[in-house]
C-alpha cells in the first residue's frame, strides 16, 4: 500500500494513483460502501489520465464528470492516430 509522508503529502506522485485505488478496493469489500458511493476529486486534470488508468486496471468502475476523459482529449488522439499510423507503415 502507498505510505504518507507526516505532512500528509505523497512521496512518489504514482503512489498517490495506488493509494486511491486500493482505498476504494478497501472501502467495497468492507461492505459498507459500493463503487457509486465513492467519488475521486482532483484539482490538476494533468494526474487525470493516471488516476484513469489505474483504476481501470484495477477493475474499478469510474466515470470522469466536468471534463473530459484523457483518451478522450483531441491532442491525444492525435497523437495516437499518428503512432498506429507509423507503427502500421
């Protein structure tokens, strides 16, 4: 499981990502909550494609309200475009 710092304050930015997973993962199997109780409040959309991964590799139903998804995002799929553009060339 992701450690804290005394400070409250993640040591590795990726731990934060596994923290939050497991957390919720914790959370369901006690029983006291389900996955539509939970919700995942970030300020910086720049950890939001981490977070997203990381919950969908860990199985965690998720949905990203007020923004848009990562993979979602024009540049992204742009660049992802180009990237099977060559890889296919």
């Amino acid at each position: 499981m992701a450690r804290l710092v005394q400070n409250g304050v993640f040591i590795i930015r990726s731990s934060f990502d596994l923290y939050i997973s497991e957390r919720i993962t914790d959370l369901v199997m006690s029983g006291k909550y389900k996955y539509k109780d939970i919700a995942v409040l970030y300020r910086i959309n720049a950890i939001s494609n981490s977070i997203e991964t990381t919950l969908s590799s860990s199985g965690i139903p998720h949905k990203t309200l007020s923004g848009q998804s990562f993979f979602d995002r024009r540049e992204i799929k742009d660049v992802l475009y180009y990237l099977s553009f060559i890889v296919l060339s």
